[in-house]
C-alpha cells in the first residue's frame, strides 16, 4: 500500500516524502494536530505504530479521572505525563519541597505519595525508632536476642566458639546482655559447650523475652480495638459511597474529622468507623 500527500494517520498528516532512513525505509515528514511536525517511517504509519508526535500519550483519556491541578496529601498535581507500559496513566507532580517527579494515578489517589523521596530517611529512621520502642525491654532490643547464627561462625552455634591453647582444642560459650559478656567454663566437647549457651540463654535472655510476649498480649488488645474501629480512607468512602475528592472536600468542610493523624511529611489518618457510619446515615437523610 502506498502512502500519498495529505493521507492522515490518527493525528498525523502526511506532508512530504523525503530521504529514506535507516535500512532505506520510505519516510514522511508528517504535521500533528497539536501544531508539531515529526517524520514517521512507512511502516510505522501504516502499521499504526506512529500516531502522533508524542502529545498523545500526555492526553487524559474521557473515562480517566483528571488529577490536573489538585492537591493530594501535600502533593500538587501538575499534568498528565504519559503512561507506564501496564497503561496506568502517569502525573508530573511537585512536591513540598520544590522538586518535581512522575507517579502513577493509583498510586496518588490511594494516598500513598506523599513525597518525591526526600521524606524517606526520616521515615526509615521513624519506623527504626518504633520498632525498638516496641521489641525493647529496659533497653534491650529483643529482635538481637533472637538472631540466627552468624555465617562465619567457627563452631556452627550462636555464642559458642572454638579455641586452641598450646595445641590442645576447647570451646567456650558466653552471652551478652545489656553490653556485659558472661562466660561460661571452657569444655573439651563442643556438646557441653552447646549446653552451657542453652543454660545461659534460659537464666538471662528468656526473661526478658517473656516480658516482650507480656507487653505484646496488650498490644494486640489495642491492635485488635484499631482493627475492628479504625479505617482508611479507602474504606471510608466504601462506607460513605464517596469519591476520592468528594470524601477530601468532607475532610476540608469539617463535616469528616480523622480520628487520629500522625506522621509530618507523609500523614496517616485513621476514621472512626462508627461516626463515618453516622454520617453517611445522615447524607441519606439529607
């Protein structure tokens, strides 16, 4: 099939043949209707590979939600950038802090960017600091306690060790707890050596192990309150039949207040799932 002037191709208009490009395939130089021309080789036009100068992509199709011009959890929602290859469509944002990036629909109106990158060590440093707040008795991190064993251990066992003195062999078991190192009697056998870590595990480590189990049996009382009471925003406008701006602009009005906020850059919010229910009771009402 052949191409002629003024032939159109989705957006494209073929102006021009001109010089033959590589493996000398026929070539146009074609007009977009954004106002940009392009050259486009004959196959990509008629196999439909080459639909515009590249303005398509930016396009917001009729059946997705336009972001343009919203702010979501801090991030202004510039324009559409194009899409990812599993065709989600793609926003350039800009952050609090002036720096601008691409991020994925989903992905914005789910609530899960917050930032461009430049909260994450703060993060990171936040969840460390929770975490040894949680697993830590009286300053000891229980997580250490229960570590596997090192790869380059000499004996294959967590705090015992292989000695040689003036040729003779001996294994020594010792354990650390609050910084200070207690040591057991060397043995001749690796076996009693096994048994002296065991033993030292069960007088200075299990006690304190069993006080984490005790403090996590209350948090898991909580944990199971926030569970059954607490929600999401995305089950928050399950509850309330809301879109993602309609249930925002409740938020901003004041008619939905978070039960609880937290986090600086990157905030979570938790809803009362009672008072979301009340209050889709009485949007039916009205």
């Amino acid at each position: 099939m052949e191409i002629v002037k003024g032939q159109k191709f989705t957006l494209l208009t073929a102006r021009e043949r001109i010089a033959t490009l590589g493996h000398e395939e026929e070539s146009w130089l074609c007009d977009c209707e954004c106002g940009n021309t392009v050259v486009a080789t004959k196959s990509q036009l008629l196999g439909n590979r080459k639909k515009s100068c590249g303005c398509l992509r930016k396009r917001t199709p009729a059946n997705v939600l336009d972001l343009g011009g919203q702010t979501i959890n801090g991030i202004k929602v510039i324009e559409r950038a194009g899409s990812t290859s599993g065709g989600t469509a793609l926003w350039l944002c800009e952050c609090h802090c002036g720096n601008r990036f691409t991020a994925a629909s989903t992905l914005i109106k789910r609530g899960d960017i917050t930032s461009c990158g430049c909260a994450k060590p703060a993060q990171i440093q936040n969840a460390r600091n929770v975490l040894l707040a949680e697993k830590s008795i009286d300053g000891v991190p229980v997580p250490l306690l229960t570590k596997k064993v090192r790869s380059d251990s000499s004996t294959g066992h967590k705090g015992v060790y292989r000695r040689v003195r003036k040729g003779k062999e001996y294994f020594e078991a010792s354990i650390t707890i609050q910084g200070k190192r207690v040591w057991a009697s060397p043995r001749t056998s690796l076996s009693e050596a096994i048994a002296d870590r065991k033993r030292l595990e069960a007088q200075y480590h299990q006690p304190i192990i069993d006080q984490l189990e005790a403090k996590t049996m209350d948090l898991e009382q909580i944990r199971a309150w926030i569970q059954n009471n607490l929600v999401m925003q995305d089950e928050g406008r399950r509850i309330t039949g809301q879109s993602v701006s309609g249930f925002n602009q409740s938020v901003t009005e004041g008619w939905i207040s978070p039960f609880v906020e937290f986090g600086s850059s990157r905030k979570t919010r938790l809803y009362l799932r009672s008072e979301l229910e009340e209050y889709a009771k009485k949007k039916r009402i009205r």
